[in-house]
C-alpha cells in the first residue's frame, strides 16, 4: 500500500500487506495517520504497488487511486492575520513603494485583499486571502514588511499558498523572510510554486523566534517571466495555541539574504540579493530530497501531432545528504503515463550537491487536447520522494496533442438528433436543470471534476430513482474500418456524490441493443480519456447509444461527456 499524492497527514508512505491476497480473495488494509494541525478539508490517496514497483489501482483501468477524505478542526486562536492587516505593510518592488490596495494589473506589482479567493483547483476558499503579484520585469518581485510581533514558543505560521485558478503560466517562490531590529533579513521559509492545479498547505514552526520582536515580511519573487504570476496567500497567519503540531525542518531556514534591512526599492533592482554577509546554521537536511532545475526537453506546452513518440528530460539536483544509487527510480505516479515505462531505475549514483538529467520516452495520445503526467523519485526502500519545500511534491511533464484524426461525427452537435428517455419516457432536448425525469444539456464551457474548464460537451442526469438511468440514442451511422470513440468521461466539479456508470451502447438495425464498453465513475478529482477502437463494426450501419445509469442513489449525478465524438 504505498501514498501516491495529496495529504500525507503523517502516515508512512509504504505499507507492506499483512498476508497474501489470492484473485478473488479481500483484504482489510489500514495505515495509522495523523490529523494536521491546520483547519480545513484533507484528501490523501493511495494506490498498491506489486513486487517489481509498478503501482495499480482501482476503476476500469486499474489506475485510480482510492482515498482517505477527513476535516480538520483545531482549537489554535489567531495571533496575527496577515490578511487583516495587509495594508499595514509597507509593500514594495523593484519600482519603489506600491500603494496598498493596489491596482490589478499594474506593472509596478500590487496587492489585494480576495474575500473569496479561487484556488488553483478551482475551489472557492471562504477565508480571505492576499493575491501579490510581482514587478512585471524577469524575475521581478514584491514584498510586504509587517509591522514587528513578539513571537511566542509553539506559534506557527499558517497560509495556502497556490496561484490563482486560471493563472496557468504563473511560477513564483513564495517566502516568509524576517528582520529583528534593524539587522539583516533572513529568508525563513520558501516555496517554488508552478501551476499544476493544486495547493500547498504551509505550518511552519517559529519556536526558533520565540521571545523576539520579529517584522515578517511576505515574498512573492518572478521565476524569469512575471507574466501571469498571480500568487495567492490564502489566510495568513500566526496561530498560537495546545500542543505544537509537528512539522517539517524548513528548507535553509535562517539563511541571510541581505545585509540591508529590506530589498531597496530602486528602479535598476529586480529583486535578486546582494551575497550575505552575516551566517546562520542552517536546520538538518532530509536525507532525500530533490530541486528541480529545468526541462532539459518538452517545455511545457509542447504540442505534438497525436501518436509522436519522444523523449522527456528533467534536470534536477541533489539536495538531500543521502546519494542517489542505482537503486532509486525515477517513477510514475499519476495523471497521463503517455505509454512511459513507469519505473526507470537511474544509470549512475548522484551525490548530495550534484546535478542529473533523467529521461524518459513517452508517446503522445492519439486524442487532441492537453496532457500532464506527474513523476517523482523513488528510493532503495521503495519510499517515494520529490521537490518543493516538503520534498513530497512531483514534477511533470505538460503536453498538448493536436491529433491527425479528424471528426467523422460530433455527438455533442447533433445531442438533439438523438432521441433521449429515460425510466419515465421520453424527455426533451435540451432538458431542464434538475428536472427529476432526468435531462440532457449541451455544455459549451463545462467545468470539470478536476476544476478546469473543458471543450464543448454534454451533461446527462439519469432519472432522480435508485439506480434511475437516461439514454440518447442517435441516428445511424456507418462505421469505417479504424474509426474511434473518443471523449473525457467524468462527473461535473463539485457535484462530490456523483456515482454513475457511463456505457457506450448500440444497436443495429432493430436488432437488441448491445453494450460496447462500460465505465464506473466516482467523484475522486480526476476525469478519464476515452479512446477506443470501432472497427470491430466496421461497415455497418449503427446506432450509438450514449447512457448514463445512476450507480444506487442518483442524488448528484451529473455526469459529463467531454466532446464525444467518432473520428477518424
């Protein structure tokens, strides 16, 4: 039973089965977890893994993950808000002092206060938070110096940090830098942060500041291009409180970045600082951890004719004490494998300090859209690890497949050519929302359950009974030998107890309707690509049946076909 992705929530991340399993035979596995410290919403998910390190899943494919979903409440009381008192900050760039608030979309940088801000997945946070953007210059940045707080033993810093949803070419290190007195400012925390749809909890411990008067300043720093970089604190915090939480070691926390008190806003800076001049013992180092470098090939959003085979290459670097022998892997661990073999075991040993390209040869999907794979490493004990400020966190490769194939028939353009039923009879087309016969509707922006927002495509909602269902059944057509069905298959976001079973259906001629393929979806965050081959129909004339059936209660199932379509 190994940890795949989300939260942890301090359970080891490799956990060998109790027995055997014979095919057919169950088995209860548990894992001893620990709830964060932070308020809020928790989802870790976990996959198996068998002998020769190939994980494996649930769901048609074998590759979805199943997971543990818990809320967090803590008795911690706020000691300061960061939010609250925003404009108490003097905030500053490159260009000199910025007014507080800002102006969205000055080029000298600004900050907001968000009382809703949209994380990156799309999900609404009902705390407010800070949206800092950066000088718009190469590695521009903006910062806000707090007034000075006495910090006491067991108070942490707390905060989401993540870029705005929708602000996909956003890449940023956040900071928590501080400065006692007039003396240097020391960077205490940071985190290099690219859009991949996710946020990262920070709880950082400042027990090594307790008893001191500490003005902590808020970083947002450009990684080359500024464009777009629109990084969001979500809630901000001090909390104080119980029992101190446990947390990990900050990366270089106390490191000196400046001997100035702040970054001195001049309009020649651009952020980067002077080299230090005062020391400070750095905190242990984990024994495996990695920082990433650079796409050595396949910048993000690299488009590909659909079937192209190539070759990714991440440079990365060393940063745990421990060496990277021959026995770690570099791993697959969720998201589009695109054909990769999902262990690739490293050529030569890496030592700490030292840098490495890792590669691996992928093949684009045939499908037209966009693509992301994520991939960590893998020790000698089977223990998964990868970048950021935890070292948990994967790297990627990003895609966009513009396929060869092209449309031979849209099932969303002619939804209304089909005739659509359900349990009840016949319904009309389009539906209406929430009308308990069940109902169709085309979607021209649907949102999807992992919060982006998809092509064109259908939401289909089975009548409102146990195990209710709702059918389209479409014109006939006659099938080539090598034409596809393609579409993403999921639920909508945020309809979380959705859980249905899709099938592509159909019939010939007046003969019986025969099922071609079956899917079962649950709302886990993820959508599937559907790709599958008709040429077993070849030269008949058939009609498809897109059906949705509700899998028990019906309560919430709205299920979405993605562009679904036949091309060839």
């Amino acid at each position: 039973l190994v940890f795949v992705s989300g939260s942890l929530m301090g359970a080891p991340s490799v956990v060998n089965l109790p027995s055997s399993v014979a095919p057919g035979g169950t088995i209860d596995l548990s894992v001893n977890m620990t709830a964060p410290a932070f308020n809020g919403h928790y989802r870790g998910y976990w996959q198996l893994r068998n002998a020769s390190g190939v994980l494996f899943g649930i769901g048609t494919y074998a590759n979805s993950s199943f997971w543990v979903d818990i809320n967090v409440s803590v008795s911690y009381a706020v000691a300061y808000d960061f939010v609250a008192n925003y404009c108490s900050a003097t905030w500053t760039s490159g260009a000199g002092v910025l007014p507080c608030p800002g102006t969205d979309g000055n080029a000298n940088g600004f900050v907001l206060k968000l009382d809703t801000p949209t994380l990156e997945n799309g999900v609404t946070d009902s705390s407010p938070g800070l949206l800092t953007v950066p000088q718009n210059v190469t590695d521009g940045f903006i910062q806000g110096v707090y007034p000075a707080f006495t910090v006491q033993a067991g108070d942490h810093f707390q905060s989401i940090v993540n870029c705005q949803y929708g602000a996909t070419s956003c890449y940023v290190t956040f900071r928590l830098d501080y400065q006692i007195g007039s003396g240097p400012v020391y960077n205490f925390w940071s985190f290099k942060e690219k859009y991949e749809g996710w946020y990262y909890r920070a709880d950082r411990d400042l027990s090594s500041l307790a008893g001191q008067s500490v003005k902590f300043i808020l970083t947002i720093r450009a990684t080359g291009s500024p464009t777009g970089d629109r990084a969001l604190w979500g809630a901000p915090r001090i909390v104080r409180g119980g029992a101190a939480p446990p947390t990990s070691t900050p990366t270089a926390t106390g490191t000196p970045l400046t001997p100035t008190p702040t970054l001195t806003p001049t309009p020649t800076v651009t952020g980067t600082p002077p080299t230090p001049t005062s020391t400070f013992t750095p905190g242990p180092v984990a024994c495996d951890r990695a920082t990433f470098i650079s796409d050595i090939s396949i910048p993000d959003g690299t488009t590909f004719t659909g079937g192209t085979p190539f070759t990714k290459t991440w440079r990365l670097r060393n940063d745990g004490s421990c060496t990277w022998t021959t026995s770690y892997a570099l791993v697959f661990v969720s998201g589009d494998a695109m054909s990769a073999i999902p262990v690739n075991y490293l050529s030569a040993s890496v030592a700490p300090g030292q840098y490495v390209n890792l590669s691996v040869g992928m093949t684009a999907p045939n499908t037209t859209g966009h693509y992301r794979g994520y991939w960590k490493l893998r020790n000698a004990s089977g223990v998964q690890f990868g970048i950021g400020a935890s070292g948990t966190s994967p790297f990627w490769v990003d895609i966009n497949v513009s396929s060869a194939y092209t449309t031979a028939y849209d099932f969303y353009t002619n939804a209304c050519s089909a005739a659509w039923s359900s349990g009840w009879g016949a319904l009309p087309c389009p539906g209406t929302d929430a009308d308990a016969h069940g109902f169709v509707l085309t979607l021209a922006a649907p949102v999807m359950e992992d919060g982006t927002t998809g092509a064109p495509g259908l939401l289909t909602f089975p009548q409102n009974v146990t195990d209710g269902y709702i059918q389209g059944i479409y014109p006939a057509f006659t099938v080539q030998s090598g034409d596809r069905f393609q579409a993403l298959i999921n639920c909508e976001h945020n309809a979380v107890s959705c859980n249905v079973i899709f099938r592509l259906n159909y019939q010939i001629g007046s003969g019986p309707i025969q099922i071609f393929k079956t899917y079962y979806e649950n709302y886990e965050g993820m959508y599937y690509r559907v790709d599958v081959s008709l040429s077993s129909l070849a030269g008949q004339s058939v009609k498809f049946i897109l059906t949705v059936l509700a899998n028990g209660s019906p309560t919430g199932d709205r299920a979405l076909w993605i562009a679904p379509r036949i091309v060839r």
